[in-house]
C-alpha cells in the first residue's frame, strides 16, 4: 500500500491511512475474513461513519473501518 498524507476529515480531524471501501474489502480479503464492499457500505452507514470524498473517491480511516470489521465479524 502507497504511503498517504493525512487528510482532513468533514468534522475536522484527520485521517491517518484512508481506505475506499474497494481497497478495504481487498485488505479483509487477505486476512481470511472477507466481506463485500456492499456489506462495508452498510455497516459505515449503519454505524454513522462519514468518510471524506476526494475527487471520486470516498475514503475512510482504516483503524474505524478495522474496528467495524472486527465487531461485526468476531461480535462485541
């Protein structure tokens, strides 16, 4: 994965290492517990996670969407 700048988030912040949902269902792909890019497009919108666009790309904070991922994979 190509290094990335931190990036402003809508609500000010920053974003260490955003992820598309394409790039993060590959991720999760090679960890044995894949789960489709809809399915990660449900849970951000389920959970309230906004992510950034930058042209047409929409991205998100890779520690939240890994966060979601292992919550809804291995439960609370």
């Amino acid at each position: 994965m190509a290094i990335a700048l931190p990036q402003p988030s809508p609500t000010g912040g920053v974003i260490e290492d955003p992820l598309t949902l394409k790039e993060a269902e590959a991720l999760f792909a090679e960890t044995g517990y894949p789960v489709p890019e809809s399915t990660l497009r449900r849970w951000t919108k389920a959970a309230g996670l906004r992510g950034v666009r930058r042209g047409r790309r929409v991205e998100y904070s890779d520690s939240e969407l890994l966060e979601l991922h292992a919550r809804h994979t291995f439960g609370d």
